[in-house]
C-alpha cells in the first residue's frame, strides 16, 4: 500500500485492501478458533500420549497454528494500515457482497453434501465460486465456471481416491 494514495482510485483501493485484510484475518481467526474447539473435544487416539512420537496428531495442530498465525497477520496488517489513514474506509453494501456470498456457498457445502452428494456439491460450489472471483475479468463466466467445477472434480478425486477421506 502506498503511503498517501494520490487519486480517488487508489484510495478507494486501499481502503479496499485495508478491509480485505482485516475481514480475512477475522474469518481466519474465527475459523482458527472453531475447528480448535472441535479438534480437542473430540475422544480417541488422537489426544493420546505418545510420548516423544506425536505422529499424525501433530498435523492439526500445526495446521490451525498456522492458519491462527495468517489470521493474526492479516489482521494486524490491517490494523496498522488503519492507524496510518487515521480513518475507517467507507464499507459500502455493494463492495461487501460478494465475501458474503462466499462465505455463504462455503457453508452450504454441507447441506448439499447431505442431500445430493459431496461429488456433486464440490463441483457446483467451486464453480459458483470461480464465477463470483471472476466476475471482473475478461474471461467468459462459462469457462470460468468449468475451470472452477473441474477444480472441485479434482478436489474431490484427491480427498476420496487419493488421501481416502470419507466425504
């Protein structure tokens, strides 16, 4: 971010950036903290002793560590960026849809997963989400939308036939 931004643009981009960073590190915090509580109320081999050997157990561990440790940047980064303007970047409706929108088809995975399949779902939300990322640019949303369902065919093969997770 430049320091003084000169035209209207490039203040308005940086106070996207600056609410971009602090809505980021929020939902990375948040989501941090969720699957925190989740992965140590769960009972089994996982919570174990294994002495000096923590094996697998020490995946998630590292991974919602550095998922907290992102949030945290994102936020502080944020911060800072606020402080230096010395004023809140106007949050217009028609700026924050589409995180909100995100954030929705994100949380229907579930839903969908339960009533038509994880195999159907991921595809249908990644090439919902691939649209709205792309809205902005040159590419047709057609393509966008095969491009993103082809990922989410792709996820899906990795978790279910390569790594053996149940979906």
């Amino acid at each position: 971010m430049s320091p003084t931004p000169n035209n209207p643009e490039e203040a308005e981009a940086a106070g996207r950036e600056v609410i971009n960073d602090l809505v980021s590190g929020g939902l990375c915090l948040a989501l941090a903290s969720g699957l925190a509580v989740v992965h140590y109320s769960q009972a089994g081999r996982l919570h174990d002793d294994f002495n000096r050997d923590p094996g697998p157990a020490l995946l998630p561990v590292i991974l919602l560590a550095a998922l907290a440790l992102a949030g945290a940047g994102l936020g502080l980064r944020g911060w800072i960026a606020l402080a230096k303007a010395r004023a809140f970047p106007p949050l217009a409706l028609h700026t924050a849809w589409p995180a909100g929108l995100a954030v929705l088809l994100m949380a229907s995975f579930l839903p969908l997963r339960e009533v038509i399949g994880a195999a159907i779902a991921l595809p249908l939300i990644c090439g919902a989400l691939a649209v709205l990322a792309g809205r902005g640019e040159a590419a047709r949303w057609p393509v966008t939308a095969a491009l993103g369902e082809a990922t989410g065919l792709a996820l899906y093969g990795l978790f279910h036939f390569g790594l053996s997770v149940p979906l």
